[in-house]
C-alpha cells in the first residue's frame, strides 16, 4: 500500500474496516494497518468518520493508547496505521482466565482509565469501551484501541438521533436510549468492563443486542460482591458508582473515578498477602502517596512482615544447606490480614438540633445486617435549612483503636461526610462546628472525607487513634436522609 507497507496476514475485521499486519518497509518495523471497506469507503458520513479518527488519535500520546503512525488512501482504500502490539485482547485474557484476580482487574481498569482520560481531555469521548478494544502488550500493560466511533465533545452531526452506537454488552443507558453522550458514558463502560474482569461474565444477558441494551437502561446492575464476594467494599463501590443508570449519579469524570480505583488497588493488593500479580504492584508503584489509602504506619508494618518472611526464607535454605539430620519445624510467618474491629455500641449524634436522630435505630448501623439501617432523619430542605450544619452517627469501641480503614454500607445518593476521633471516654456533646460554622475542636479534625456511593464503600482513614469515631454528615446533596446499612472499622 502506498509504495511503503507491505500487507501479511488479517488480524481482525469489522463491519467498517479489516485490521491487517503489515511491514512498514520504509523503517522495517511491523506495524497494524486498518483499511476501510470499499463498499463503504464512497459514502461520505463513513469516510468522514473513518478519516476523523486518524485526526483525532493523532493527537494523543499515551502509554495506555494505541498510536496512530501514519493515515492515507491507495487505489480507492483509506487506510490508518497504527503501531502493532502483539499479545492478545483483553477480551481473550478474560476468556482464557474465567475472571481475572482482583488487583489485577482492578489495574487494568487503572490503566483503561488513565488511557481514557488522556483521550478526554483532549474532549474526544471513545464510546466503545470494551474488552476486545483493549490489547494487552508482552509487558502485561493494557492499551486501548479503535476509536473508531469516537466523537468530540463539541462535535454534533455525524450521528443520527436515535442511532446507537457500541456493543451493547457495554452500552451506557443514555447511548441505548439515543441520548447525547460525555465522558460519563465511557465511564459507565469502564465499569461494565471491570465487572466482567472480577466476574468473568457480562451483567446482562438477553437473546438479542437491543434486549441487552433495555437490560441497561431498565435493570439494576447485579451485585458485584454476591459473584465474586472477596472483593473489597472499596472496589464494590466503585463499580456501583461507575455503572449508575443516571450520568449525574455517576463519577463526575474519569479522573474521580481513578482516584476511587487508586485507592482500591492498594487494598486488594494488600489483601492478596503476597499473592498479588506483577501489573497490579507495577501500576501501584505509579499511584502518587497522597491517592493512596493506608496510613503509611500500616504500610510499614506490611514492610516489616515481607521482611521477617524473607528472613524465615534464609534461615530455611541454610538449615536445609547445613546437612543436619536434626528435624527442624520451617518458622511460620504470621498471616497478612485486615481485621474487624469490634464496634461494642452506636449513638445518634445531633448537637445543633434536639439530640434526637433516630436514636432507636442505631444498632442497626453495626448489627451485620444489610436488611435493617440507621437513617437521618427527613430533611426536605437539606440541612441547611434545619438550619445544621451536621448530624451524626458516633461508632464506639471498648478502648483506643487505630483503625486503617472504614467500610459503609448506604443508600447512596451522593451525600457528603467527614470522620472523626475522640480518645474521651466520654462522647465530646459539641460537634466538629459550631452554629455559625466556626471549628469547636472537640473532634479535632478530620480523618477523612467521603461522599456515599453506591451500596458499598472504603473510607481510608488517616491512622489516628481514638475510642469513638463520628461519621458527620454535612451536606445530603439532594437526598432527603442519609442512610446507612452497615459500618465496620478495619484495622
């Protein structure tokens, strides 16, 4: 083609164009080489279509990116060239595995997303998020491909209302249903995607394309956790809050959404107690301090156990090297583990109303029953027009603890929270604010802030010690009450 590249064999088609392995001679390289459909290559919103996705991935430069080399047209056949990356798609890792480990699925989804938000805010939305448009290259890292229907965020015209675009195993709601589409929509995809990852399978099945497609528009996304239960409530949230029916009720762009999968991946990795998959610790290296999660005191411990486990290594070798006859008991490393704290009581909190906040039902916030709940009470108005400027759940354990983590269940909604600690023995009465807004420190700042999403979540806590832990509620976003179902401190 082009006097330059010489075609080898088909790595794939499509209904608009077939993906060849060719040799560029000009550089003797190997290189992969979309080539447009004859029969469509004369009808101008196809080929138009065709030639912006050369503009615009020509643009972006991006190790999680599939780069475009060089674009043209030979004897009546546009043609792209990207660079070839051998290995195998994401969509046949999933195949080959069943379901992939959880830090791994959950690295891949960083690097998707790191891909994909490149592509954002260069404002083109890719639209096709799915595992076949992920190749996984020979150093295990993930690169996206085909934005073959991508489309820029300004950009109107090139396709029809009502028209749906994408797989519909992986469609956005308002993609299905023909809405206007942003970031967001990439977003749900990527969700989708990290759901087959822990699963193994798709959330929806139905005996055809628009069957599935109502699937997403109409049908709750199944329980992450009921298929694959050790994932973390840390990685469960994030899913939840990716794949809500309602853009608004979703990551507000793919950055949000990598801060939550940051976060996450340093649990699962820690969870896997030294099992964890050579991606997962090689894309953690890469999550900046202030996005992870852990205190750094428990990090140091982990340190210290891969340290005393090395060291029980040595000693093994150099008893089995020393010849003795003597049977010797191999020393036994204490297992790497998150334990629950134990929560003895819950109190409602409501230093700026009448005390009063649903005080009866607080033991179902720690009674391990995801039937049964503590809420707020209603406010129709928001807090602001009690007027508060928070209310509260206060968890109480049977001494000072230094927690690493806190797991809710809610009713999610997006409503806004802080966390804090007191090492009192009595509850201080006054909240983290005073009436007018002004800081009481009878809490002492904060440990964390988060915002409910979805059913499941991990709040990191900042390592600080205390005997009771106040989940203040400031701004309920909407939602008339905040509600939640569950709550557990880790250490």
């Amino acid at each position: 083609m082009s006097g330059r590249y010489r075609l080898e064999s088909k790595l794939g088609s499509g209904g608009m164009s077939t993906v060849y392995l060719a040799i560029d001679e000009t550089l003797g390289r190997k290189v992969a080489i979309k080539v447009m459909h004859r029969e469509i290559s004369d009808q101008p919103d196809q080929l138009e279509r065709f030639r912006r996705e050369a503009r615009a991935v020509a643009q972006l430069s991006h190790p999680n990116l599939v780069a475009v080399i060089d674009a043209g047209e030979d004897g009546g056949h546009p043609y792209i060239v990207f660079e070839y990356v051998p290995g195998e798609t994401l969509k046949q890792r999933i195949a080959e595995s069943g379901r992939l480990a959880t830090d791994e699925a959950t690295a891949y989804a960083i690097e998707i997303g790191r891909g994909l938000a490149a592509a954002h805010a260069a404002r083109l939305v890719h639209r096709d998020v799915k595992p076949q448009n992920v190749l996984i290259d020979p150093d295990g890292r993930a690169k996206i491909t085909d934005f073959g229907i991508a489309r820029s965020i300004e950009e109107h015209g090139l396709t029809a209302t009502g028209r749906v675009l994408g797989t519909t195993d992986y469609v956005s709601p308002e993609q299905a249903m023909g809405k206007p589409v942003d970031a967001r929509t990439d977003v749900y995809s990527l969700g989708i995607v990290l759901y087959e990852m822990l699963t193994g399978e798709v959330p929806f099945i139905a005996e055809t394309q628009v069957g599935v497609a109502m699937k997403h528009v109409n049908e709750l996304m199944p329980d992450v956790q009921a298929r694959r239960p050790e994932t973390s409530a840390a990685l469960a949230a994030a899913v939840d809050r990716s794949t809500a029916k309602q853009p608004q009720d979703r990551y507000h762009d793919m950055n949000e959404f990598l801060a939550d999968l940051e976060g996450a991946l340093e649990v699962e990795v820690h969870r896997a107690a030294g099992g964890q998959t050579n991606e997962a610790t090689t894309v953690l290296r890469t999550v900046p301090q202030k996005r992870r999660w852990l205190p750094s005191k428990r990090r140091a411990s982990w340190a210290g156990l891969i340290v005393l486990a090395i060291a029980a290594g040595i000693a093994i070798a150099i008893a089995a090297l020393s010849g003795g006859d003597e049977q010797t008991e191999k020393p036994k490393t204490p297992p790497v583990t998150s334990e629950t704290i134990p929560i003895v009581g819950a109190e409602d909190f409501d230093p700026q109303g009448d005390d009063e906040e649903h005080s009866e039902d607080v033991g179902f916030a720690i009674d391990d029953d995801a039937g049964t709940s503590w809420s707020t009470e209603s406010y129709e108005a928001g807090l602001a027009g009690a007027p508060k400027n928070g209310v509260g759940l206060v968890l109480d354990t049977d001494g000072s603890v230094t927690p690493a983590t806190l797991d809710l269940q809610t009713n999610g909604g997006g409503w806004k929270f802080d966390v804090y600690a007191s090492d009192s023995k009595a509850v201080p009465t006054e909240g983290p604010f005073d009436e007018a807004g002004a800081a009481t420190g009878a809490w002492g700042d904060p440990l964390a802030s988060g915002q409910s999403a979805g059913k499941n979540m991990t709040v990191g806590l900042s390592g600080a010690s205390g005997r009771h832990f106040l989940i203040w509620i400031t701004d309920l976003n909407g939602v008339e009450a905040a509600e939640i179902f569950g709550a557990q401190l880790q250490s």
